[in-house]
C-alpha cells in the first residue's frame, strides 16, 4: 500500500520538478517509510534496548541480593540449630561421640529441629540414633 502511494506521488511530481530533485526527495521518503532503516528508529531502539538491558541488570542484582539473603539466613538458621543441638546433648550426655558430631553437622533443619524438640524423650544414644 506504501509503495503504490509511493508510485502515484511520484507520478505527479514528475510533472512539477526536475528527475533530479524527484530521486532525491523519494529516495529519503522510501528510507522513511523503511523505518528499521532510519536513523531516528535505530537511536530510539538502541535506548530502548540500554533500558532494558539496565532494567533486567537492576533485577537480576535484586533476585541475586535477595537470594543470597535468604540463603545466608537459611544457613545462619541451621547454624544455630546445629550448635544447639550440640550444646543441649553434651549438656545431657556430658560426652558426645566424634561420629555422632560429624552427624549432627550434616543434618538439615528439619532433623535438628526434630533432635530438638525431642530432646527430653532422647534418654540414650542408641535413642538418638533414630534421629540420625
């Protein structure tokens, strides 16, 4: 539809103006209406491209932050749990076998919070081994 308007256009400046001045003028309306083309399509597309680029650098940062957040809290939250734990059972057994330890460091909450919560039902290390 462009390039027919395009046509008849140029059909009837053909009758106003020099060969010359009608290729000049057409070729620039032809990159215009090739927009991709342009120079002011290309500008506003490269900053539109640097703000989404800067956008997405802004919340990929958030995402990492807010992860590494929730990792270290889940970390720090185990930590505590494990020494706990550790604490509650030398208290209770006054010694605590080095296999039995390296054990207790691998647990995750779940089984420490479960050593925890059970830890007066614990009479025994053998009843300490269900929770390992």
């Amino acid at each position: 539809e462009k390039q027919k308007a395009l046509l008849r256009a140029e059909i009837f400046a053909g009758l106003l103006y020099e060969e010359q001045v009608i290729e000049m003028i057409f070729r620039e309306v032809e990159n215009m209406l090739d927009l991709e083309q342009s120079a002011g399509y290309r500008r506003i597309f490269n900053k539109g491209l640097e703000k989404g680029i800067e956008k997405g650098m802004e919340k990929g940062i958030e995402k990492g932050m807010e992860k590494g957040i929730e990792k270290g809290m889940e970390k720090g939250r185990r930590e505590t749990l494990r020494e706990n734990v550790l604490k509650l059972l030398y208290r209770k057994f006054k010694k605590l076998p080095a296999p039995y330890v390296e054990k207790i460091k691998t647990l995750d909450e779940y089984a420490l919070g479960m050593i925890l919560d059970n830890i007066f039902e614990i009479n025994s290390l053998s009843e300490l081994e269900e929770y390992l």
